[in-house]
C-alpha cells in the first residue's frame, strides 16, 4: 500500500506533483490571490483513490493516464471538461469517467474538492468479459456519465467504502486476498454504473459448455488455489469455459455467483483458522479475516454469524 500527501501554495510545484502522480500535465491558475493545493492519496495494486482540495481555479491539460480514471465532485466545479469531441461541466454529486484511457483531456477546476479515483483497465476483464460480436480487445466503457442516478449512487459508495474500509488500514490493505477483492469489487461497480463493452449474459456455446464437468473444475481449483487472488476469468480459464458460462454454470447449478461461493470456501478456511488461532499469542478475528479476504469486520461477523450459529470472536476464544 502506497499513501503520499501534498500541500503547497507553489503552482510549479503542483505541477510537478501532478504530473507525476497522474500523467505529463500543464496546469494554469486563474486566481490570481490564492493557489493551494492540498492531495492525500492511498494506492493499493492496480487501484488509488486521491481526495484534492484546490483552492484556486486550475486549468488543465492531460496527457493519456492509461488508466480508467473516476471522478467525484464533492463542492466547486469542473468546468469545459472534454476530449475527443466530448465536453461536459461537472458539479457536486457527480460522478463521472474523466476520459478514455488513451485519449488526453482538458477542462477548469474552479475552486474544488473532489475524488479522483484510477483502476488499471484489466481489471475490468477480470469481471467481465467482452462481447463476440463487438470489436476486439479489453472491456472498454463506453460512456462518461452512468446509466442512472442510483447507479452513480452505487458506484460512489463502491469508492467510498474501499477508501475508509480498506485503504483506512494499511495491515487490512497490506493483504493480497483483500487487495484482489477490493479491486474487483471495484470494477464490478464500474461496469454496473457505466454503458461498456461486456457481455454479461451467456450465448448459446456458453450454455452448451456450464455441463457439471465445466463446474466441477471449476470448483475443484477455487478449492485448491482459495488462498490465492482469484479472478473469475482465471477461474474460468481453469474450467476451460467463458467467463459468461461460469457466471451461467454457477446460477444454473448452485444458485450462486463464482466469487460468492469463493467467499463461502474461504469463510470455511477463515472458520477452521480462528478454532486453531490461539488468541494469547496476539492471534485476531480482524487478522484472520483480512488473511482471507474479509476487509469490513462487522459484515464478517454476519457471514460468519449466519453460517456457524455464534460469532467469530466465540470461535477464537472457545478453542
């Protein structure tokens, strides 16, 4: 985990910060009184949230980031925001996708703070996969607004939660598990906000190919490889299907999503760590669930709850 800070009221200096932090950049004040800038960012792999707090108008020109790059608008403006023929002005609530990954873009920040959060485009592949039809390559958005407001509303709480529950807690974010979780929730909520490129529902091969033997491979090397990052396209490439017949195989058979029954293995394994930790040797339910990918406690503590009759803290101390 990666956490950096900035303040300084020098516009070269905020450039450069800028500039390295994100992409090569020009920047412009238009305030002439006033030019502070205050930026803490926490990063994990493939993923960073930044909140900035300008207290002047800056304008902007940015070279590709390489990155699906969100913002959300908390007070102030964005202003002329646009690339390749698109412009737009943005105002507090919004929530929006700033450009295509490598396409540059320019527009005004007047007086703002804001969220900027940066997910590695991939990452959209590891939930999704793209549509046969469509052209070829990655999962792609294809729109910088969302679909609706609840769905901005959904993805803004997505950001919001893996910035205060994860990113908050360096040991918690530290863990490969949680890392790999957060960051696909994360895309999962992109693609359920944005108009994008995925298929998400099977084709008639993908239906053909979710038989039991499809699914018992796949559950056979969740079980063997629960203790590792997983993604539902590596869990589908070991079942030798598509991602859309996992997906399809899952729902069909065990009424369930791959990662859903992923948390449900490593619950289990989490469950057997906490009977076996012994506690006055530092051993935590905290610890223990973030070693298997449970980064919010108290959602923990329900999972856990509703599978074994007592709470985890139980568990731990009864040993």
């Amino acid at each position: 985990m990666q956490t950096l800070h900035f303040d300084s009221s020098d516009i070269a200096e905020t450039e450069d910060f800028l500039s390295q932090a994100y992409a090569r950049m020009r920047i412009g004040n238009g305030t002439a009184d006033s030019s502070r800038a205050q930026i803490r960012r926490d990063a994990m792999t493939g993923v960073s949230i930044d909140e900035l707090d300008l207290d002047f108008d800056m304008s902007y020109a940015v070279t590709p980031l390489g990155k699906i790059c969100l913002c959300i608008v908390h007070d102030g403006t964005i202003r002329d925001h646009g690339y390749a023929g698109v412009e737009d002005t943005f105002g507090p609530g919004d929530v929006v996708s700033f450009a295509p990954p490598e396409l540059p873009y320019q527009g005004r920040i007047c007086g703002a703070r804001y969220n900027i959060t940066m997910l590695d485009p991939a990452l959209l592949n590891q939930v999704a996969a793209i549509d046969p039809t469509a052209k070829p390559g990655p999962v792609r958005l294809t729109g910088h607004r969302p679909t609706s407001a609840p769905a901005a509303q959904y993805l803004r709480r997505a950001i919001i939660h893996v910035r205060d529950q994860v990113l908050n807690d360096p040991d918690v974010a530290a863990e490969p598990l949680v890392a790999a979780t957060a960051a696909q929730h994360l895309a999962a909520a992109v693609l359920a906000a944005f108009p994008h490129t995925a298929l998400t529902e099977p084709t008639a091969s993908d239906r053909n190919d979710a038989h039991p033997s499809s699914l018992r491979r796949a559950l056979t090397f969740m079980e063997e490889h629960a203790h590792e990052p997983l993604t539902v396209a590596e869990i589908a490439a070991a079942a030798h299907i598509t991602v859309r017949a996992l997906q399809y195989a899952f729902r069909r058979r065990l009424s369930t999503t791959p990662l859903a029954h992923l948390r449900r293995i490593r619950l289990s394994l989490a469950h057997q760590d906490l009977l076996a930790a012994d506690p006055s040797r530092g051993a935590t339910v905290t610890a223990i669930a973030a070693g298997w990918g449970f980064y919010h406690p108290g959602r923990f503590a329900s999972l856990y709850r509703a599978s074994y009759g007592y709470s985890p803290r139980r568990a731990l101390a009864g040993r």
